[in-house]
C-alpha cells in the first residue's frame, strides 16, 4: 500500500459552491474483476466567470481519455494528482457541454471497501462518504444532486442499480433515477442473487415492487428483513406522511461492508448481519437490531436522500434525525420505555465516553481531516438526542408543523443545521439560537442539583457547566430541557411532569402549596443528555426504585444504587445490602414489564463502574472492578435465588420461537435469572439449557455463563461443529469467546482464535467480533502487563494496510486510557506510539491515534 500524504484539514467556514451546474450524470459500466471500465458523461453549465474544472479521482482510477463535446482534450490542460483531475478553464466552453472519461479500475484488489469491490464474488459498492471518486472522476460532494442514467454490462445474473429499472435483457440492464442525488447516494450490485419479493402499495395507490436480494441458499432467513420493511413504509406514512417514490426498492445483503448499511436511493445494501435471521442462527437483540436498521436505512429516504446534507459537516442533519426517527419507530412496535433507557444506556456507554476523552467533538463538528472518522456516537446518538430535546421543547404538534415545512421547503435540497432549525423558527414562533449550541458544542453538560425544602415550598436549584473538550475550554450555557416530577413520602405522585427550561449557568424552580416533602425525580425519561450530580442516599434511590411512576427515572434510581454499591466495592469498601434487597422487590413484581425487570437485574458494565470511578477522581483498577461485579452479582443470587429459580423456570416461552416484543422480553428476564443463578449454581442451569434451547437467544446466553466458568469446551465444539459453514454464527463463536471469558484468560483466547485459518481477518464482520470482543471483556483488555493493548495494535497495524476504515474506527478502543494507573497508560502509550510510528500509517488511522496520544500528554 503507498504511503498516504498528510490530508489538509477541512473547515466548515472554507465551504463554497461548487461553480458548475451539473445537470444529468449518464454510467456506463462494463464489469470485470480487475478491469471494470467506467464511461462516464457528465452534462454541466459553467458559472458566469471563468473558473478550472477539479473533479475528485483516487489514485486507482486509470484514466483512458478525456472528451469535451466529444473532442479530446489537449493534455497541456489537464492535471492529475493522486486526488483530483483538473481541466484549465482555458479548455472549458462558456456554455454547457458534456465531458465523458473513459476510466478504468480494479474491483478485485480493492481491500478496503470504498468505491466498487468484490464481496464473495458479488460487485457492490460503498459510496459514502467519499467512495464514489474511486469509481469515476467526479464532483464527489453532497451538495452536487443531480439525476443518474446507469447502464451495466455483465454476463452475471442479477444487475442493480438506483432508481427504475428500464430494461434487462442480454447481460445489459438500464436504471433511470429522476430524483436528483448526491454520488454518495450512487449504488450498483452485480452477482448471483435471489431474491425474497413482495409489494407495498403506498396510501396514493402506487404498487412498490420490494426485494431482499441474498446469496442462493440464505433466503429463508430474509423474511424477517421484508416484514421490518413493510413495516417502515406503512409506518412513515403513518407517523411523518412520508410516501415511497420509486416503483422498486432493493435491499441487497453482502457479507463484507464496513458499515451497518447503507441508504442508497432505491437499492440499499446492507451488511448481511443486518438481514439474514432465522431462530436457529439469529437472537433476539439481532432480530430487533435488523428491524430498526432496516427502518433507518428506509426513512434515509426522505431524511438523508430527497432532502440530503450540504456538506459533511452537517452529517448529524441526516443521521440525526433519522436515528430519532427509527427509534421512535422501535418504540412504537415494542416497549417505549425500555427502548429508552437501552438507548440511554447505548448513549452513555458510547457517546459519553467520547465527550469525555480526546475524540470529543461538537454534532456539527467545524474541521474534520479524514470525514469517516466522524461516523461516530455523538453525530449519530448525540445528534438524535438532540432532535428529542426539540420536540420535547416544541411539543408534538410543533414538531409536526416544523417537520412538515421542513420536507416541503427543502425537498431537493442539500440542507444546513441553520436551514433545519429556521423551520422550527418559522413553524413556533421560539427563538433557538441559543438552543443551537447542542449542535456547535462539544462535551456532555454536567447538571448539579441542590434542594431546598421550606413552608410547603420544595425549590430545586440547577447549575450547570460543560467541562472543557479539546479545541473548547470554554462554553456557554446551553438551553436544558428538565423533565421533574414529584413523589409524596406514601409512593404516590403529588405532581405530575413538569418540563423545567433552564436557560442560564444558574437557575432556581420552585413547587409551591405541597403538605408534606416530596421526593423529586429529576430528569424523567432522560428529558437532555446531561451527566446529573445530586446529594442522595441509598435509601432515597431505593424509595425511587420502589414508587416512581417515570420507567426512566424508577431504572435510573437502580442503576444509581447499583453504581453506589459497586464504585464503593471497587475501593475496598463494604456495600450493596440495599441494593440487593430493593432489587429483589423490583424483579418480583409480576406487574412490571418483563423486559423492564431484566434490565434493572442486569448490574452496569465494568466500563460504566471504571467511567463513575475515574468521574469522581478515583483511578479505576479494573481487576477490582471486575471483582466487585462479580461478587455483588453473586450475593444478589444468594439472597434472591429462590425467586430467581422461579423466574427461570416461568418464564419460558411456550411453542415455536418468535422475536415479537412480548416473548423476547420474557426471554430476557429468563436469561437474567439465568446468569446469576450461574454464579451459584455452577453452570448446570446454564448446561442444561444449551443442549435443549431451541434458539440462539438462550443458547448464546447460556454459552457466556458456560465461558464465565470455564466450562465452555464442550458447547464450543458442538456449536462449531453445527455452524461451521455459517458465517455470521461463526462471528457469534469468535467473539463471545474473550468476550465472556474469564480476564486473566481473554488475551490468551484471542491468540489462539486468531492463528485459526478460519479467523479472515479481512472481513470487518470477523475482524470486529475478535477484537471488538476483546475491546468488551474491561479487565482482559486492559491487562496490568498490556497484553491486551499489544494484541490489539498489532492487529490494527496489520488491518490499517488493508482497511483504513476499520482500522481507524477499531482504534477507540484505546480512548480511555489515560485514566488508568500509570503502568497501564505506559503499556497503552506504547501500543499508540508504536502504531503512528508504522510507515505508510494510512491518514485514518494515524488522526484518531495522533489524538489519543495527545490526551496522554
């Protein structure tokens, strides 16, 4: 691989237009593995004043010719470097013209899945954010729309692209897309596919051909995909009124792809993970991961396509608001309240984390040196949570009007956050440009609470301050929407939810006229994505557990007590007995939803107990907090483990598996039961229940307990021996592995696992499962001798060669380490140190390393 050269950095107050006028991009491409040749006409309008043309191009692009109007251009006026073409505008015509390249690439050598590559013998691509000018020389920017006519050329079986099909026929097939489009949105699939098909007729009265295109043989584990899709269409035009606009939509799984999915106009593709489903194969938490990214990829629709971003800057636009939008989807299929505190809990694990450390950065960052770096929490979850505050400050029937102004006046447009946050202006009346700082600011908002209790008066007294962020030592108050309600010292509610909207550094809110103290619950349903600090004792959050009426706010009190007990554990201290008594109450009320109960059994990740500790000053030893997780796990199921057996034993879901919403949260609270009473019991449960389960829900579950113990073997080998030529199952086997395996074990595991042939590293889906399961297991990866930091720089020196992007993303798992103690940060210094120094360090890698070093400094 050459060398990358340094990338200048890009700042959002650099951005211009572009000066052409692109009016119809026209490809033609004939396929073949290393020399897929790609005619391109492009029909463009130059601006008023004579400017050159720079098209973007990588290095992989074989240019044959050039024609302007069908005229060769002259060579003194062409310039090509190992990014752009550039055409002298002394070559250009002052009125519109076409200019056609004749370009060639090799799919088959293209390793890191940018562009058109090769997936098991299937040509897809991956255009965004900037893969498109690894196809073509083009103006590859989200503000440049325009219409694609594409033709393929194959002898291949099944060839795709956007938009409406026109003909196929003779290893030749047309598409037209009418709807002008960014190249990011450019998307073709070619191999030998079969498809599961079905239609959708949409509230107008237009029938949508749908089909999920997977390998021969995968097909009966695509239904599930189909069904999630029709759910989507019906539901945006339910919910937003959003209709489908094409007469096809494809959906196409392929086993290697850096990302998720991707919303390519009328042909997404996804990873296979994210489609491929069947009880056997598939749990739970895979079967709602596949509904709600097939419901986001779908919403990108409107949210991302017919109404796209101007430029990179502004990603939290799309992917913001339609992450908010699919999780409003979940909620309404399945438990509203426990979809919330998972996203909480995914926010906090992932999107704190990265406020709090080296790769903080603002939803709408203002530079950026490599864009696929921001592919990150805080532009994604941070940015949905954002899109919540609004409409919790607008109202529903404000965020209706607002949504509804915003698709009618940017329909076609490539949009601005100030564009987005005008039409919420314009349809409420509210002035938000203080509000705007959640977009602008990095850094997680902390929120101190002190209370004051006098003469029927309870007064809470709010301040607020964001810690400094790399670029950002100082910020401004930011507008804090405050969800409070208040609990009677009996357990009822004396008043109901109020939304406090705090708008300064400091600001005081009273309740007036009450009879007796009330216990307040802050911060209901997670009303902003602040860090909340307040004086409360054990018995309070218990009270909390036990009374209040908010699901958010009653986990919340839990996880706090839990987090109390646990943080003191960790520093030798003895603690727990409340929590173990009032989370035996919660997970025996049989009113309570099953889910819910599961979730307040689950104790908080090693990585939450290190993030509490290293909050309050306390370097966190993740030996000790591994051994203080495990020990109040255990004696929860020795206090409770009557209760436990029995909800083991009855919560079982009779006849065939379904991943509906009612026996997945039954499985969960049975799976919950299980891996405590694995801390008493010795695994026999857990043995048990992996040769009979008729799932890989609770087979998958009872293999970790199995791991935890060290009594895996056996269930390892029969599920290798069952799976073996399944490989997404497979992935499951490498990665629970050291993920569940005990921490003086885990790197010991992942060494063996990956001298295995069938580790292919150079499928992200492999390659994530090993490392990302080792990057899970706290104590195993932050190994007191740095193993665990020498294992994974090795690996991800090696993957960078290939894959920059995984490489890069897989990086984070290092963002942390300087809280830790310092031989730890010397052994995690010098696997950082180690991977800037590689030669030829690709530019993706070499930003996000550069930086965590920095924070070590």
């Amino acid at each position: 691989m050459s060398v990358e050269k340094p990338q200048p950095v890009q700042h959002l107050a650099d951005y211009r237009p572009w000066p052409f006028t692109l009016s119809q991009t026209r490809l033609d491409v004939t396929l073949a593995p290393r020399d897929t040749v790609v005619l391109t006409e492009l029909d463009l309008e130059p601006s008023d004043l004579p400017v050159d043309l720079v098209l973007d191009g990588g290095a992989g692009l074989r240019l044959q010719s050039l024609r302007i109007d069908g005229l060769t251009v002259d060579p003194a006026h062409v310039l090509r470097d190992d990014e752009t073409l550039t055409i002298r505008a002394a070559a250009l015509p002052r009125v519109p013209f076409t200019l056609a390249t004749d370009v060639r690439i090799d799919p088959q050598d293209n390793t890191a899945f940018e562009g058109l590559y090769l997936s098991g013998g299937i040509f897809c691509t991956q255009c965004e954010a900037e893969g498109f000018r690894h196809i073509t020389f083009y103006p590859d920017r989200p503000d440049v729309m325009t219409t694609f006519r594409v033709t393929l050329r194959s002898d291949l079986p099944v060839l795709l692209s956007n938009g409406n099909p026109v003909r196929a026929q003779d290893g030749v097939a047309e598409w037209n897309d009418p709807w002008p489009k960014p190249a990011y949105l450019f998307a073709l699939v070619a191999g030998n596919l079969v498809a599961v098909s079905d239609s959708f007729t949409t509230r107008s009265g237009r029938a949508v051909d749908l089909n999920v295109w997977v390998r021969p043989g995968d097909q009966d584990r695509a239904g599930f995909a189909m069904e999630s899709l029709i759910k989507s269409m019906r539901w945006d035009e339910d919910v937003y009124g959003r209709e489908y606009d094409l007469d096809v939509f494809n959906i196409v799984a392929v086993d290697d792809f850096n990302m998720g999915a991707m919303e390519n106009k009328g042909l997404n593709i996804f990873n296979s993970k994210l489609v491929l489903a069947s009880p056997d194969t598939a749990t739970d938490g895979d079967y709602e991961r596949i509904e709600a990214v097939i419901a986001h990829e779908y919403f990108h629709n409107w949210t991302g396509n017919r109404i796209t971003c101007r430029d990179w800057f502004q990603l939290c636009l799309k992917e913001g608001l339609t992450v908010f939008r699919d999780q409003q989807f979940t909620s309404d299929l399945r438990s509203a309240a426990v979809k919330r505190i998972e996203d909480v809990q995914t926010l906090r694990a992932r999107q704190f984390r990265e406020d709090q450390g080296p790769l903080a950065h603002p939803p709408r960052p203002d530079r950026y040196e490599e864009i696929n770096n921001f592919y990150t929490a805080t532009v994604y979850e941070k940015g949905a949570e954002v899109i919540g505050m609004l409409k919790r400050l607008v109202g529903d029937d404000g965020y209706a009007r607002a949504l509804d102004l915003y698709f009618d006046r940017h329909d076609g447009d490539a949009a601005t956050i100030e564009d987005w946050l005008k039409v919420f202006e314009d349809a409420t009346g509210r002035d938000l440009a203080q509000f705007k700082r959640w977009y602008t600011d990095a850094g997680t908002p902390v929120l101190t609470l002190q209370e004051t209790w006098q003469d029927g008066t309870l007064t809470l007294d709010f301040t607020q301050q964001t810690p400094p962020t790399p670029g950002q030592p100082d910020k401004l108050a930011r507008v804090i929407p405050i969800a409070v309600g208040l609990i009677g010292p009996n357990g009822d509610e004396v008043a109901p939810t109020r939304v406090l909207e705090m708008t300064e550094d400091r600001q005081s809110f009273s309740f007036e006229g009450l009879g007796a103290r009330p216990v307040a619950s802050v911060l209901r349903g997670f009303s902003a994505p602040v860090m909340l600090q307040r004086q409360m004792d054990d018995a309070t959050r218990a009270f909390l557990l036990a009374h209040d009426t908010d699901p958010f706010a009653r986990w919340e009190a839990g996880r706090e007590l839990a987090l109390s007990a646990l943080t003191q554990l960790a520093r030798g201290a003895d603690a727990g007995d409340d929590y173990i008594t009032a989370i035996g109450a919660l997970a025996g009320d049989a009113e309570a939803d099953p889910a819910f109960r599961a979730l307040c059994l689950n104790l908080p990740g090693e990585e939450e107990i290190a993030t509490r500790l290293a909050a309050t000053g306390t370097t966190p030893d993740p030996d000790a907090i591994h051994q203080a997780r495990a020990g109040l796990a255990r004696r929860i199921a020795m206090a409770h483990q009557d209760l436990l057996a029995e909800l083991y034993d009855t919560m079982t879901v009779p006849g065939a598996y379904s991943p509906d919403a009612d026996a997945a949260a039954r499985r969960s609270l049975r799976i919950a039961a299980l891996g405590l009473l694995g801390r008493i019991d010795g695994g026999d449960r857990a043995e048990v229940l992996f040769g009979i389960a008729g799932n890989m829900t609770e087979r998958m579950a009872a293999l970790a307990v199995l791991l935890r113990l060290g009594r895996g073997d056996s269930a390892l080998r029969m599920l290798h021996d069952e799976f073996a030529d399944n490989r997404l199952v497979m992935d499951k086997w490498f990665g629970i592995q050291v993920m569940a395996a005990p921490p003086s074990d885990a790197v010991a595991f992942a060494e063996r696992l990956a001298a295995r042939p069938d580790f292919d590293w150079k499928n992200p889906n492999r390659f994530r499962a090993l490392l990302g399961g080792l990057a899970a297991n706290h104590a195993g990866f932050h190994a007191a001798d740095g193993s665990g930091y020498a294992f994974t720089a090795d690996w991800l020196m090696r993957m960078d060669a290939v894959n920059p992007q995984i490489a890069a993303r897989m990086s984070t798992a290092f963002e942390t380490w300087p809280r830790y103690d310092a031989a730890r940060r010397d052994h995690a210094r010098n696997a950082l140190e180690r991977i800037a120094s590689l030669a030829g360090l690709s530019r993706n890698t070499r930003e996000m390393v550069s930086r965590m070093i920095a924070a070590g400094r």
